[in-house]
C-alpha cells in the first residue's frame, strides 16, 4: 500500500513540476479522502494552491500537514511563504526560523528569510543571509540573483557586478543574470555582452529563459540607438510572455463598472477609527509613470520615511474584498465595523518605522481609493502621470513581475490604459480635494516649482533635501534603479518618437 501511495506522489510531484497544478490539487483531493493523513499529500496540494494564489486554503493544508508530522520542514517552510503572500510577516518569519532552528543548513528557509527582509527593507540583514548560504553551498543558484538584486537596490553596483558576473560564468543559462546585468549596462561601447546574448537565444532554453534575453537585448539594441532591432527583441519578449498569462481585459472593465456603481450613491463610514499621529502618503499610478521619482522627492523630506511598495492595501483588498474578479460585497458591508488602518500600521511595524509620516507606493490602489479614502481619512493621494504614449512604450519595454498580461500586447495596454482614466475621472469626480494630480513632463519642466507645490500639498514644511532627491539612500525596488540615482533630467519625455514606425497602435491612439 504504501508503494502505491509513493508512486502516486511520485506521479503528482512531476505533474506538479510541469505545472499542471489543476490536476495536481484533484489528485491529493481524490487521494486525500483514502489517506487523510498523509502530510506529504497535504503539502503538494498546498503548494498548488499557493502557485495558484489561493493563499487561504494554502495556509489550512499546510497546518493540516505540520499537525499530522511536525517534522515535515517543508511544508513549514510552504506555510512560511504562504503567510508571507498574506502579509502576515512575523508569522511568516517565525515559520522561517523555526525551519533553521530545526536544521541549521536549511537552505530553503535561510533563503526566504533573507527575501522576507529585502521586503522589510533590512537589506544589511538579508545581505549577510545570501553571503552565508553562498559561504556553505555555492550551488545555490537563486541566491545570486537575489544577492544581485539586492546589492543593486542597495546602489552598491560593483558587488553586484561581482556576483553577476560570478553567477553568469556558474549558470550561463540563468538568464536573469544577464537580465540583471543589462540593467547596469551602457551598451553604447559594449558589443560583447550582447554578442554573448545573442549567442545564448538558440542554446536550448526554454521560454522563460528567451524572455529575459529578448527584454535585455532589446534594452542593448536601444542604448545603441538602433530601434529596429530593439522594438524586434521588446516585441519578441513580450509575445511570448503574453502567451504564458491569463488575462481578459473585460474581467476588469466589468470589476470597474461595479466600483463605479458601489460608490456612486453610497456614503460609507467606519465606526471607531484610531486616532493615530501616523500620516500616510500615497503614491500611484500606472508602471513608469514617475511614482518613484515622487516618491523619492517626498521620502527625502527629513519628517518622512519611504516604505516603497509594500502593496499591503492592493494584497489585502484582492484577496477580500475581490472575489472572482467580482465585489465581495457581504466581506465590504461586515469588514465596515473593523479598523484597517489600525491593521496597517500594525502591519508596517515590522519595517521598524523611525517617522510617524510615511510614503506607500502601492501603483494600481487606483482601484481602491474609494476605500483607501474610509479606512484613512487623514491621507494624502498622489497620482503621477506621464504621456501615454511615453508611458505606454515604457511598459511595453519592461518586464515586470506581476503577472498582468495587458502589459504585454500594444492592443491590450491601450485598451487598459483607457480604462485606468476612466477609472481616474471618476476618483476625481468624488475626491477631487484628496488627489494631486501631477504630470511627469512638469515636474522634470520645472522642477524646483512642482516639487515644491508637491510638498505643501503633502502638508509638510519645506526642506531642501527634497531638490536632492536622488542622494536618498532609501532602497529602490523597482525597474526605476538607474533614473532614481539620478538628478531630474528631459531625456525620456517624448521618447516614444524613437518607436513611432513600429507601434502605430498607441501613436494613432493617443494623437
């Protein structure tokens, strides 16, 4: 019997590996009524659904698991990274620690500690955690990315070359390297990097590992001033990262229309929000579009502290007040009688906050305002905007992490960035006192005045500190590393024009 059983996971485990999670979570359902008490069935199906997103019931396998054999470390490690997704940190770090207590050498949980403390910005803390694991095992191949990513947004660029160069030469097909390394290149005068890019496309990589290569390229190709060859790479990678996502652009018109509907004739209070000395300020708007340049001026006031994206608020109201791309509406009406900013500022005190002012740059709360605006009656919104057809071309050049397919097809990020401004007139409509709007073209045109008009509106003093917003040493998350070290400068406006010929879609819709 136990044989079979073994075989069975054996069985599920590679259809796991291949990413056929639908039936990996109805086999371990299937089985699970035969052996309720097989921790390792538990776990596989916890993990698929974690990949998934169904980070609740996730949680509830992955304690059914560790109740029937507390030995099982991975599926304590799983619930780690489960808690984590549902912003419950420190029962994601407990999770995490008693991993390494259990076995010291547990690379898995040293390694989602040290990612959990880049989220909190403890950068010091997670970079002693990479260099350890690569100390005992050097082997282990996403630490270098991760160990990369982090000296980058540390701005500490010659380790991070170290180690990108070290983790290229180890594993030549880990693509994120070279990814990573593109970020810090001028290929103006670099021909062999690209060369070695070029070189690797054929060498029997699968698609994710093209992907990265075909962004990277592109971004060479650009330096270069050749476009035609770049907009071919940019638009290689994002065909084949679209295919791999699952979007539908009409689930989102849809969840709008029922925003729009909620709000408009509602007037919605909480009962008993804290009074609390703590001022958030919230920075957003769509990918690329300046938000961390303002969240740069503003973090270098010296009353404020930059959080970054954290996207606490846009976790939370996805996995509650969003169900099934619908309106959770029975969740909205019961959650009215709790407190979520108190919730929030809980929350953020794991990142050992020192000013009671901070920023929050969570992008798309575009969403969410209406909400955002009951639960903090005290915060300021920001929303930063761009050219759409600079904005636009900037998305589809990146790659992000999210999942979002509508960044990935000329089509469908016209279409979303049409809905974004509607989406925007209306959070206007009803709250037009508690937003700045302000355009990128005129903070970079005169700067000294806006960032000033900026500051007031976040009702601040003044302080000089923010006309040098790029000596920050706040850490920078984002696809924005190399602008945000940066001064204010005019290059990137009206950018598109390079890529008029080949994206005639968002030209002829945004003339």
């Amino acid at each position: 019997m136990n044989s079979d059983i073994n075989k069975e996971i054996e069985i599920i485990v590679n259809r796991f590996k291949s990413g056929d999670y639908k039936f990996t979570i109805n086999k371990t359902t299937i089985l699970l009524k035969k052996f309720p008490h097989n921790d390792m069935l538990w776990n596989i199906k916890g993990l698929s659904l974690q990949t998934i997103g169904n980070v609740r019931e996730s949680i509830q396998c992955f304690l059914t698991s560790i109740d029937i054999n507390s030995g099982n470390i991975a599926a304590r490690n799983n619930l780690g990274n489960s808690y984590k997704y549902a912003n419950q940190y420190n029962l994601a770090k407990e999770c995490f620690e008693e991993c390494i207590k259990k076995d010291p050498n547990y690379t898995a949980s040293i390694v989602n500690l040290a990612n959990l403390k880049v989220i909190i910005n403890d950068y010091e803390g997670a970079i002693k955690l990479y260099n350890n694991v690569l100390k005992s095992d050097e082997n282990v191949e996403s630490v270098y990315i991760n160990l990369a990513q982090a000296y980058q947004s540390t701005k500490d660029f010659n380790k991070s070359l170290e180690i990108i160069h070290k983790g290229i030469k180890k594993y030549p097909k880990q693509t994120k390297l070279d990814k990573l390394l593109s970020i810090q290149t001028n290929y103006i005068n670099d021909e062999t990097h690209l060369n070695e890019m070029i070189n690797k496309i054929d060498n029997n990589l699968n698609d994710d590992q093209k992907i990265n290569l075909f962004f990277a390229i592109g971004k060479a190709y650009e330096d270069k001033k050749d476009y035609s060859n770049s907009f071919k790479y940019y638009s290689n990678g994002n065909d084949l990262k679209r295919k791999k996502l699952r979007f539908n652009i009409k689930d989102k018109i849809k969840l709008f229309n029922e925003l729009k509907e909620f709000f408009k004739n509602r007037t919605l209070k909480v009962k008993n929000i804290s009074k609390l000395n703590n001022k958030v300020i919230f920075v957003f708007g769509l990918p690329r579009s300046g938000t961390t340049l303002v969240e740069n001026i503003i973090s270098s006031h010296k009353k404020v502290t930059g959080m970054g994206e954290i996207n606490y608020l846009n976790k939370f109201f996805n996995l509650n007040f969003i169900k099934n791309d619908q309106l959770n509406i029975d969740f909205i009406n019961d959650f009215l009688k709790h407190d979520l900013q108190k919730y929030y500022f809980e929350f953020i005190k794991f990142f050992n906050i020192k000013n009671e002012i901070i920023t929050d740059k969570s992008l798309n709360i575009y969403w969410f305002l209406g909400f955002i605006d009951i639960f903090f009656p005290n915060a300021k919104f920001i929303h930063c905007q761009r050219n759409p057809k600079d904005n636009c071309l900037s998305i589809y050049k990146n790659l992000f992490e999210d999942g979002q397919g509508w960044k990935y097809n000329e089509s469908e990020l016209i279409e979303y960035y049409k809905l974004y401004k509607e989406i925007m007139e209306f959070w206007n409509s009803k709250l037009s006192r508690k937003i700045l709007n302000i355009k990128y073209e005129d903070l970079v045109n005169e700067s000294n005045k806006n960032i000033k008009n900026l500051i007031k509106f976040c009702g601040l003093d003044w302080d000089e500190n923010c006309l040098n917003h790029h000596k920050n040493n706040m850490p920078i998350k984002t696809l924005s590393l190399n602008q945000a070290n940066k001064p204010i400068y005019k290059t990137s406006i009206n950018s598109s024009k390079n890529f008029e010929q080949y994206l005639k879609e968002i030209f002829n819709s945004f003339n």
